[in-house]
C-alpha cells in the first residue's frame, strides 16, 4: 500500500520511482514571518511610503521599488525568482488563486513551527513559552529510522527551537538562540562562535541569522547531514519593530543565504542532484498599519506560502489556482520526498506534491 500510494503521486506529479529516489537529503528552511504579499509583489508601496515604518524611503525605493510587481519580486527575492520559479515550484501567490494557509488558530510561532514539523496543529499549543514539545517531529521521526540515525540536525536563529524540536528526548542536535557551536570545530566555527559572543542581538531570544546560517553550512560540511532544518528569524522581528527598512533588507539577506545553501550543495559531489530544498513560513502578517503583527484577530496572518525545488520535484514555476495547501503538509513532504511516508500519533498526512 505504502508503495502504491508513493508510486500514484510520482506518476500524478509526471515523476518516475527512479527520480524520486535520486532524493537522498532534504533542506527544511523556514523563514520567520514573512508575507506573501512581499514574496510574490516585492516591496509594498503603502508601507514604503508611511514614515512610521521606513525611515530611509529614498535607499529602499532604489534597491527594491518598481512600478512592475514582477521586477519588485525579483530585485527582493532574486535567487527565488531567478532559480526556484525556473527549476521548482512556488506556491501561495493569493492574486493568482494559489493558496496556503496554515491549520492551527493561534496563528504565531511555536503552533505554526510544530504545524509545520509534525504535520498537524496542537491546540493545546497556546503560547511560545520554552515547553519541550510533547509532539514528535518529523526531524525525530526520521532520526529514529535507521537509515537517517545520527544524520539529522537543526539550526535557528530563535532559542525556543530545543524546546520545539524536543532536543533531549528527539536526540536532534538543535544550535539556537545564542548557543555556540560545539564538537571538534573547524577554524570558521571558532571564529563565528568568537564573533557571535562579541556582536549584540536587537533582541533577547533572537539572534542575527547571519550566525545561524553559517553555523548551519559549517556543519553541513563536517558532519555531512542528511535532513537539514534551518530557521532565518530577522523578517519578524523587524516587522514586530515596526521596521520596514531592515524587514526587507532581511528577507533580500535570506534570499541569498538560500542561494549559498543551494550552490555549496550543488557543488558538492556528496550533495549534488540528491538534495531537495523544502522552504516556507511559519505564519503570514496583517496588511497596512497589521502588517506589524499577526494572530487569530490579525486578519489576513493565516495566508502562507511555499517554495520547493530539486530532483522529485517538477519544475511547474509559479502555481496557478490549484488545490488548497497547508501547512500541516510540510512534514509529509519532506518524508516524502526521501521515499518514505511519514505518520505520527494523530494522523498519515499527505505531501503538497501529491
């Protein structure tokens, strides 16, 4: 049966059995927060233009401002736009009829990033309070399949992530927060580990995700990883600070973080053609003056959206209408991607690419 199943959403997909097992690894990346509505519009006029927002209009209407949508996704998000919407597929532009929602009804971080690791919503999840997560992950379900024991890890630029993840009881190791590097390190791991204890954070939990992207790729070359998980913070924090300016420098950032991520894969001979890249949000944001926050009574939070590319994957570009997706898929995804259908103790989910 599980066979069959797997076998029907190759072949729906236009996917061969042979292409899908060509998947060997798996990149789960989330970034914090950020809009649809700059994903696939770019920079948005009304807030670019409102002073209590964007302090320095004049440099962000150079770098990111275009009369045409399509050029203002590009000069924000280029590596999206020039790679992932030619070779993967991105899902979620709302004004196409592409939609994606989360499931859960806090609509904030720690429901939406359980949502989005163990593949459905907890309601008992009502705060992002350090709980380690009585929910296991697809991270720790994969970590206890023989296969992937010992080659699964997780990086983020928020220190609620061990606690989400479960890090003790999942055996996951999760680098958060401010946390250093650990092990037998290479020189750069103990250069960022000096630089990240010299470099103060705007905020208490959250720290800059250039450390957490580097911590990240220096493991990935010296312990050679499997299933990645990697959670960019800035977008939210920045929006929760009001602050449009560094919001979208922040995402324009990422998307090159994402752009190193792939091309270091694809050079890679261990890496290279067998790696996946699974990318997504773990809520949306209001819109005008509600763009700041995001919530159940924040209307327009729900709306997430999708990106994903590599071998397994048809490259359909930008979606079009189609089925519903949600974010409690995301975990069926990445098992399925690795030829494997992931269950836990609520329910079997199903892959967005079925």
């Amino acid at each position: 049966m599980r066979f069959k199943t797997i076998l029907l959403a190759l072949l729906f997909l236009g996917v061969s059995q042979a292409q899908a097992q060509e998947v060997e690894n798996v990149f789960l990346i989330t970034l914090d927060g950020l809009r649809w509505e700059e994903m696939f519009s770019g920079a948005d006029k009304w807030l670019m233009d409102n002073p209590a927002y964007t302090s320095g209009k004049e440099e962000i209407a150079a770098k990111y401002w275009f009369d045409d949508p399509r050029e203002r996704r590009e000069a924000l998000m280029p590596f999206f736009w020039s790679t992932i919407a030619t070779e993967g597929q991105l899902i979620g532009n709302r004004l196409l009829g592409s939609k994606a929602n989360v499931t859960n009804k806090e609509i904030f971080s720690y429901p939406g990033y359980n949502e989005i690791l163990t593949g459905f919503a907890d309601s008992t999840i009502t705060s992002n309070d350090k709980i380690p997560n009585r929910n296991t992950t697809v991270l720790e379900w994969l970590n206890n399949q023989d296969e992937f024991k010992g080659k699964v890890a997780a990086f983020g630029s928020w220190d609620v992530f061990p606690f989400i993840i479960n890090e003790d009881r999942s055996g996951v190791p999760v680098n958060a927060g401010f946390e250093s590097a650990t092990g037998e390190l290479s020189p750069k791991e103990e250069w960022v580990n000096q630089i990240q204890s010299q470099t103060p954070s705007p905020w208490g939990s959250v720290r800059l995700d250039v450390f957490t992207h580097h911590f990240a790729l220096e493991y990935l070359k010296r312990k050679r990883p499997r299933v990645v998980y990697i959670s960019y913070g800035e977008t939210d924090d920045f929006a929760h600070d009001h602050d449009y300016d560094h919001y979208l420098k922040a995402a324009h950032r990422t998307d090159a973080f994402i752009s190193d991520l792939w091309n270091w894969v694809q050079s890679d001979a261990d890496y290279k053609n067998k790696t996946a890249f699974v990318i997504t949000t773990d809520h949306g944001r209001g819109d005008k003056d509600r763009w700041i926050g995001h919530g159940l009574d924040w209307i327009g939070s729900e709306n997430i959206w999708m990106a994903l590319m590599g071998p397994g994957i048809e490259p359909l570009g930008e979606i079009a209408g189609g089925a519903p997706r949600f974010q409690n898929q995301i975990a069926s995804t990445v098992a399925h991607l690795l030829g494997l259908t992931y269950s836990n103790r609520v329910a079997v989910g199903e892959s967005v690419l079925k």
